[in-house]
C-alpha cells in the first residue's frame, strides 16, 4: 500500500471518531501551543530589555561608587560615596569622551495645583539628556547657564508630567518640590519602562540647585559617559580607570573604590539569563508533548483491540506484518501532525496576544514551530511504535476467531 493511501486511510480511520481523535490530540496541540508560546515569550522579553538597555544611552559608559565597609562587612557597589563632581571634570579632559554627565538624587513629593506625585530628583548637567539618549518632547533640558546659576528650573519625565496632569501648556508653568517652586521648562519624551527605576519617572534639576536644597556635599552617585564610538570603549574604559585610581590615590596592591559598567557586559547577562530561561519554559512545555505522546500511545492499543478482526482480515487476504505496523504508524503520525499544526496556529496567536500585552510587539521565530512540529513527530513515532508493532505481530487465525 503506497504512503498516500495509508495518509488517506489514516484520515478516513481518524474522522470516523472524531471526539475522540480530538480529545487524544488535545495533549499534542498543548504542548506544541506552550512550546511555541513560552519560547516566543522569552525571545520577546530578551528583545523588549535589550531594546530599553539600547535606549539608555549611545555608547554608554556608566562609573558607580564602591561598596561601604562596616567592620569587616563590605556593602553592595554604589553604597559608598566615593565619586565626586572633579572625578566628572576629570573624565571629561580624557580624549574619545564625547559627553560626561554626573548626577545624585532625591525622593521629594512633587506638586502641581492639587495634584502631587513623589518620584526621584535627578540632579545632573546639560549633557545627561545627550549620554542617556533622552528627547524633549516639549520645552528644553536643563542648560549650563541654569546650571551656573542654580536656578530652581525642572524637567519633567513623561509619567511625571502624565501623574501630575501636565501637557504642553504647562511649560512655564510652576510646580512645588519639596515645597520649593520650580518653573517647568521641559517634558522629556516617552522612553518606556514601568515601576520605581522608570526612565519616565523623574523630574530633572541643575546638579548645583539639588545640593543647594536637598543634598549636601561634592559627591555624585553616578557619572555617565558618552563615548565618541564604540571602538574606543575598551580604551575609554582604560583610561577612566586609571585617572580614578589617580585621584583617589588607589595603588596596585588596593581594590578600586569604584566600578565601570558598559553596555555590552549588561547586555550579555541579560542574553545568557534570558537563554537559560527560554530553554527552561521550552523544558516545562515539552513535557505536555511527552503526555500527548502517552495519549495517542493509550488510544492506538485501544485501536489495535477494536480492529483486531480487521486486521486478521487483511492478514488473510494477503497484508504483510509491515504494511499492518505502517497502517498504524501512519495514524499515529497523522494524529501529531494535525496536533502540531493546531498547535502551532494556537501558540502563534497566543505570542501575539502576549506581545500586544507586554509591550514589546510580535516577536516570532519560525525555528520553533518547525522543531515543535518534528518534536510532536518524534513524539507520535516514539509512542506509536509499539501499538504499531502489537498489531503486526498479530496472528491472522487468532485475529479472525477475536470477538
């Protein structure tokens, strides 16, 4: 019997029961949905934070403060304050800098007419919106000369301005931090991100306003650098290092009291996590394969026994053990494939819906349903191999006396 018979009999054999054809491919379609679904859902979240990391900044070089030391325990890096606004003016002289932008914060209640808001003051230089990739959507940014003067001026994320209630007439306009009056002379535009380190939101003053009012003292939190290209990263990276050791006398025999960051090294973690987390949701998905497997094995046994006369019959007439073991074989591999196609329809749409949700769009990787739909091959030889050969060994006399 040619191969195409045995795939029109299979189809025929499948239709005629089509609950139950449906109900033993329902684990098929599952696994292969959740394969396609949960694997798209990785890629989709590695894209959606490699996108936000590459929006932070161009060429971005970001030097932190080192750890505090209480007795003999050391605290996480950035909890000392060991970098100051000369380490900025510092970096700034080297060659292949492009922008340097310090800043050091605050949380202050923010208010607008009735409306308040509390959120981190960033305070920084003119160059920030430049190092972090930052677009004014209204207004303009802070400037050297508000800087030079300490004026009380503010720039405004866009979820702070949205959660105070501010549009475009609202440049000019005066809001209350800390119960200070600020003229609002920006809104920055959209750069996404939710929760409390959003991008979004942030109000923005001079460096020199915010030690004025709200934080005392030289030092900064964080210093961000612009590189002029990317090929000179390494050697900027070189270069700040030793200028820092400098300043804040560190010989070879002493730890840095700081850390250099690029985006590459952020980058790479983030791939090497959101692999081990596709492949793991991949792993947790797959076993509903394995149980859909156990289910088309389940009804094929069931089937051998129904058709136990039918396969004495053909026996008789003159049908080998292997054409009986493919007549089997077949069906079960008609019963993964319609699964897996279903499936992959089912997973596709669910990745899409998932995007929309989530925020970072349709993210789809023809690779996996092709290898969902091999697996659920695999799957459909590996479990219907045995009700295959149970069938084919069956002898014809026995067969034919079976009621």
């Amino acid at each position: 019997m040619r191969t195409l018979e045995m795939v029109g009999l299979a189809l025929s054999r499948l239709g005629s029961a089509r609950l139950r054809t449906f109900l033993t491919m329902l684990g098929v379609i599952i696994g292969v949905a959740s394969v396609v679904a949960l694997v798209s859902v990785g890629q989709g979240a590695t894209s959606g934070i490699t996108t936000r990391l590459e929006g932070l900044g161009t060429n971005l070089l970001t030097v932190n403060p080192g750890g505090t030391f209480t007795g003999a325990t050391r605290g996480a890096f950035g909890s000392a304050q060991t970098l100051t606004a000369g380490d900025a003016d510092a970096i700034a002289a080297l060659d292949g800098i492009a922008a340097v932008a310090p800043m050091t914060q605050s949380q202050q209640l923010v208010k607008s007419g009735t409306t308040n808001t509390t959120t981190s003051i960033v305070g920084t230089t003119a160059a920030y919106a430049t190092v972090n990739a930052y677009e004014v959507a209204d207004g303009s940014f802070l400037t050297d000369a508000s800087l030079d003067a300490e004026l009380r001026v503010a720039v405004l994320g866009a979820t702070t301005a949205s959660d105070l209630g501010l549009d475009v007439s609202a440049i000019g306009t005066t809001v209350r931090i800390g119960g200070l009056p600020f003229e609002v002379v920006g809104i920055l535009a959209s750069k996404g991100g939710t929760g409390p380190s959003s991008a979004d939101d942030q109000v923005f003053v001079p460096l020199s306003t915010l030690r004025v009012y709200f934080v005392k003292g030289d030092t900064v939190r964080s210093i961000g650098v612009s590189v002029a290209s990317s090929g000179q990263i390494d050697l900027a990276k070189a270069e700040i290092k030793t200028t820092l050791e400098q300043r804040h006398g560190i010989t070879s025999a002493q730890s840095d009291d700081f850390s250099i960051s690029d985006q590459a090294q952020l980058l790479e973690t983030v791939g090497s996590v959101s692999t081990l987390l596709t492949l793991l949701l991949a792993g947790i998905a797959s076993i509903s394969l394995i149980v859909g497997g156990i289910g088309i094995m389940n009804i094929m046994l069931v089937s051998v026994r129904e058709r136990t006369r039918e396969i004495g019959i053909r026996k008789a007439i003159g049908a080998h053990g292997r054409d009986i073991l493919m007549q089997f074989l077949v069906e079960a591999l008609t019963l993964s494939l319609l699964g897996g196609l279903i499936g992959i329809a089912l997973g596709i749409a669910a990745t899409a819906l998932i995007g929309v949700i989530a925020g970072w769009g349709f993210v789809f990787n023809p690779l996996t349903p092709l290898v969902a739909v091999a697996f659920s091959l695999v799957v459909g030889v590996v479990f219907g191999v045995w009700p295959a050969r149970q069938a084919a060994k069956l002898d014809p006399i026995a067969a034919l006396r079976y009621e």
